[in-house]
C-alpha cells in the first residue's frame, strides 16, 4: 500500500510543481517583466521562464522557458535550477537526461530550496540517473521535511513504515505522515488514519482512524471514501450507518481507477442487501451532491 501512495502522492505533486514558479508581479507588465531579464534579474528571468513554461500571459514555448531558466540558473538562481532540473527531468524543452536533471536539482538543493531537495530524493529513490540509493532519498526527504515540505514529510514517513533508507520506525512513520496530513495531503491523511487503525505508531484509536478517513475522503480520495465506507458498516469508530457506508463506497467507485473499482463495485453492490429502498435512495442522493464538486 504505501509504496502504491507514494506513487500516487508523486504523480499528484509532479503535477502541481510543474504549476508552480514565480509568478510576474500584478503590478508590472511583461514588457517590463522581459527587460529586467534581459538585463541580468534571475527573479525576472525565472518568472519569464514560468510564463513560458505554463502559457501563462503568453503562449506556451518550453524551448523558451528552458532559456530563461538556464539564464537564471548560471547565476545560481536556485528556483531557476530547480526548474530547469524538473524540465530535463521529465523532457520539457530538452530531451529527458537524468543526470543533467540531478546536477541542476543538487545546486538548488545544497542552497536549501526545498522543492529541489525533495526532487533529488525522488531521484535517489526511483534510481533516475543513478543506481536507487534509499538511505540518500531519505536524507533529502528529511532536509525537505524538516522545512515543512509537505511531500518530503509524506514520503519519509514510507520510508519509515517500509525501512527503505532508515530504520523501521511506526512512530517516525506516524509523526511524518501527521505533518503532511496537517497540510491537508490527502494520501498522508489516509496513511495516518490507517496508523491509528492497526495501532502502529500510535496507541489504536479506531475514533481517530475514521476522523482522518473522512478529511481525505472529503479531499476525494477513493482509497479514503473506501476505508471510511468500512468503518460505517462495521461501526468501527463512528456509529453503524448503513446509508453513510453506501454514500462512501458508491463515491469510492466513481473516483476510484483501474482493477480496484471491480473490487469497490462489488463491495458497494453488497451493501445492498441490508437496506431498505429508502435508505437506499437516500445513499445515491447523497452521492450525487459530492459527485457534483468532483470531476469524473
């Protein structure tokens, strides 16, 4: 489970690092923003490479966005030398180098900007570039972590739970994954939630699991609205309600991809046998108003 979480929790986060950047000032215009580029800023030239990057106030051009980066980067600008890392690392611009990806992200990372720590870990840990070497993942993880990143703390409290790089601590395991939940990740919640359920890490609090279940299930997390679905039908720290554990797994069934949603299918198709038709319809009517704030 926890190696598939952080899989999924790096997906989600590559996603919105490649959203992420400086952004040009409210006040300034693009014209002004490009002639303090041009004149040597690594602050312009890294939000002109931003622009360029997400077709933000001008059409998208990666070829654009890795020049600007590079500008800024040769300074030691330390977001441009994430940036351009996260371009070679997944072929934005550049054609996909591993290696070269590294070197941009160590620069960064030795000036403590976070992002590019965790990234380096990410190559350390996947063996991008270099052969995997867990307990150096783990040592960039915590120089992240400890900066408050919160997909840092998330993936040190796997590496914790799975003793990849580190020894198996459950209460380190618990502790990081508590600071990425407190974040509001949603993955973290859930590895959190499941912590208090086996009693790992933290003394079992069934009450406590649900509490958390709930905040990533709010967050749309299939695996969550499952769990949660769960602890409504066998009353496992909430009270037995069997509308709220159909609400749950039919929403886990529309969020959920892949093989597991024949597994949640089945599961949501056996509530059914305990339930009245009007707890039944009042089960899909609920699901129905938390489909609307999610897209399919």
């Amino acid at each position: 489970m926890a190696k598939t979480a952080r899989l999924s929790a790096a997906l989600l986060t590559l996603v919105c690092l490649w959203c992420r950047g400086a952004q040009v000032p409210a006040p300034e215009s693009l014209e002004a923003l490009r002639k303090r580029a041009e004149k040597g800023s690594p602050e312009a030239q890294t939000a002109l490479g931003t622009m360029y990057r997400n077709g933000q106030g001008v059409p998208q051009d990666l070829g654009e966005a890795v020049r600007w980066f590079r500008q800024a980067a040769v300074q030691g600008y330390a977001a441009a030398e994430n940036s351009l890392g996260f371009l070679y690392d997944y072929g934005g611009g550049v054609p996909i180098d591993h290696q070269e990806a590294a070197g941009w992200y160590r620069q960064a990372a030795v000036q403590g900007y976070a992002e590019a720590q965790l990234n380096l870990g990410w190559l350390y840990d996947s063996g991008q570039g270099f052969p995997i070497d867990h307990a150096e993942a783990a040592r960039w993880y915590r120089k992240a972590a400890e900066q408050g990143n919160a997909d840092a703390a998330f993936d040190l409290g796997v590496m914790y739970e799975e003793a990849q790089g580190v020894a198996q601590d459950y209460v380190d395991a618990a502790r990081w994954y508590r600071r990425a939940a407190d974040q509001g990740m949603h993955i973290a919640q859930l590895s959190l939630g499941r912590m208090y359920a086996s009693g790992r890490g933290v003394a079992r609090d069934r009450a406590e699991a649900a509490r958390w279940y709930r905040k990533a299930a709010d967050l749309g997390l299939a695996s969550a609205q499952y769990a949660l679905s769960l602890a409504y039908s066998s009353g496992l720290g909430v009270p037995p309600d069997q509308v709220a554990a159909y609400e749950w797994m039919d929403l886990a069934v529309f969020r959920a991809r892949g093989p597991i949603r024949e597994k949640y299918s089945a599961a949501r198709d056996a509530l059914t046998a305990g339930m009245t038709p009007e707890q039944l319809a009042e089960a899909r009517r609920r699901a129905g108003e938390w489909k609307t704030k999610w897209p399919h």
